[in-house]
C-alpha cells in the first residue's frame, strides 16, 4: 500500500470499514458495481457482483441486521467460495436471481433504497448463508430473542 504522504505498508489484508453511507471511491470496477438510491449492485445475495466474483466480495452492506452473527456467516460463505470448497452459481444464474430480487421488490412497491434491508429476513438470509457450508440455522430461541 502506498500512502498519499509517499509512506509504503506491506498489506496482507485490507478492510474499509465504510459504515452504512454506500460510498466506495476507493473502488474502481468499470461499472461493474454501482451505488444507486442506496442499492450496491448488481450483488448476488448481498455479498458478490457477478461479473467480479469470487474476487471481490462485500461483508455487511445488508441493514436492519443482527450485525455480527451476518457479518461471521457471511465471512464464513466467502472462506469457502474463495477456498473452492463452495461454487457460486453460473454469472448469468447469479444475475437473473438479482433481476428476480429487483423486480419483487418493484412490484410490491418497495423503493430501490430499501434493497438490502433484511429486516425479519435476515434469519431466513443467515440460515441460507449458514447452509452453503453445512451448518445448522439460527436456533429458535435464538430468534425469539430479536423477534
């Protein structure tokens, strides 16, 4: 890494901690992953832009969330796609589901802004995620503590 100051790091990892404000100028991808009206996509399930997968992934963009149980699982699925240990589906396949998720959303009148707030589905998305790599759900007392 090389600092504006001319300073050099070897980097072995680099996280940007970005919060909720869906702004990454640090990201260059040709368009491949735009912001638009609070929507990061096109993102297959929340975590990667098909024509950039396996090689770029997002952790949290997801909102009205249990934060970090998401936040592990989804570490957990990109471990295991990036260790080849897990397939994500065909770009093309990612894409229509995308597309799929898009136009539900627009017809139940849900503005773009709100693509990526769970909400009460967050249990049903960490359960997905949970069974990519073969462990069980959320538990149910765990769940009937954030219900």
């Amino acid at each position: 890494v090389v600092f504006q100051n001319g300073e050099t790091v070897l980097a072995h990892v680099i996280m940007h901690c970005t919060g909720y404000k869906y702004h990454f100028p640090f990201l260059d991808t040709n368009g491949e992953v735009i912001v638009d009206d609070k929507c990061v996509g096109p993102l297959y399930k929340h975590v990667f832009p098909p024509a950039l997968a396996p090689s770029l992934s997002f952790v949290g963009i997801p909102s009205k969330v249990i934060p970090f149980p998401m936040f592990e699982l989804q570490s957990k699925w990109i471990a295991g796609v990036l260790s080849g240990r897990i397939m994500l589906p065909w770009k093309e396949d990612m894409l229509m589901e995308i597309k799929t998720l898009y136009a539900t959303l627009e017809g139940e009148g849900i503005p773009k802004r709100y693509t990526h707030s769970l909400g009460i589905d967050n249990f049903e998305y960490n359960d997905w995620l949970a069974s990519q790599y073969g462990c069980s759900g959320t538990e149910e007392w765990r769940k009937d503590m954030f219900l």
